[in-house]
C-alpha cells in the first residue's frame, strides 16, 4: 500500500466529480463524487478507509433515525391534552379494527368516570373503537363479564426483567349505539388462596342506549 498513490488518487477523483457536477454533465449524480473517491480508493489499493466512513455515515444516519422514531411514537401516544370521549363524531357504519399506525397517531381521551383505581390507565380513541391501557397494573387476568362481546379484545404485558409477574394490559372495545359491557381486570392479592389471589382491581362499563347523545364510558 503507497499512502501518496491513494491521497493524489483520492484527489484526482474529487477534482474530476467536482468539475463534472460544476458543468452540467450527463451522469452527474449526488453522491458522484463519494462514489468516484471510494472507487478510486479501491483501485488504489485501499478498500478500507473509503468502506470504513461510508459505514460510519450509515450508522449515524441508521441511529439518528431510531431516536427520531421512537420520539415521534412517544409523542403520538402521550402529546396534548385529553379530549372528551365524543370530542369527534362517531361514524354511523362499523369500522375494522384500527392497525398499530392508528393506535400510534390515536389520541387520549377522558372517559366520562375514571376512579382513582384507574388513576394510571390511559385511554385512546380510533374512529369508534376505544383502547384502554393500564401500564403499570400488575394484572392477572381480564374477563368480559357480560355485554356484547364483537370487537372485545384483552393483552396482558410479559414479566418485565426482573419479575416474575406481568405488568401491564390493555382492553380494546367499539363503541357503537346500543351497546353495552362490562370488562373486569384482575390482580394479584393476599386471600384466601396465598399472595397470588385474584383480586378485582378495575371494572370498565361501556354502554350507549338508543335515547342517549353519547355512550358512557367508565373505569374504576
């Protein structure tokens, strides 16, 4: 390896990118002169140090891109204040299930009575759907107790590192005219049956009738 070859070869090419750019010619690209030094470096004999800061380029690009999105996702669940629960109409046709996209650009909502048991539950509108999440409850279980049943889903959050049980869950319902349920989330408790009882911890009731304006949402 001659380090004067790969520095005058290095420069030959930026010169050549640089006047070729400078007077409009056919195939000048941006990059060109990136590509051209990294081709030259190559040919000189040096694969390594061309390589070595196109990937160094790529990595930064690669982590920049990573915080942005994941401050962009914290700020679509969490930005603004809570808006009331009819803030926007609700669509008279029933909807599919919203993707994750939505639920990400989805925002808080205040539902009409939230007890101080829900204190730290959160809870999201998409069209007429509503998803209720409660990040810090240690749940155990999550039943639907009676009502309609359509749309109805659960999610129980894994074992964080460090613990054996799972923190965090969610329920996720339409609200749609006529309705009514009511969803029950478990913990876990001192009773009869030791530390790991199933103890009530939030009731969620739901329901919208024919003469109402709006339905009525509570969690407590």
């Amino acid at each position: 390896m001659r380090p004067r070859s790969v520095l005058l070869a290095l420069m030959g090419a930026g010169v050549a990118s640089v006047l070729a750019a400078a007077s409009g010619a056919p195939g000048a690209q941006p990059g060109g002169a990136a590509k051209a030094a990294a081709g030259a470096a190559t040919d000189a004999g040096a694969p390594t140090a061309a390589e070595g800061a196109a990937k160094a380029a790529a990595s930064a690009t690669t982590d920049a891109g990573a915080k942005n999105a994941t401050a962009t996702d914290a700020g679509a669940t969490d930005a603004g204040d809570e808006l009331p629960l009819d803030a926007a109409p609700f669509p008279p046709e029933p909807s599919k299930q919203p993707t994750a996209a939505e639920w990400k650009a989805a925002p808080r909502v205040r539902l009409s009575h939230a007890g101080p048991a829900a204190a730290g539950c959160r809870a999201y509108r998409a069209r007429e759907w509503l998803r209720i999440r409660c990040p810090e409850l240690t749940v155990s279980a999550i039943s639907l107790l009676g009502g309609k049943s359509d749309g109805v889903a659960f999610w129980i959050d894994p074992p964080r590192a460090g613990s054996e049980l799972p923190r965090g869950g969610e329920v996720m319902f339409p609200i749609r005219r006529g309705d009514r349920r009511v969803i029950q989330i478990l913990t876990f408790g001192p009773g009869y049956d030791g530390p790991f009882t199933l103890l009530p911890a939030i009731v969620i009731q739901e329901q919208w009738l024919e003469d109402e304006p709006a339905p009525t949402v509570t969690a407590s």
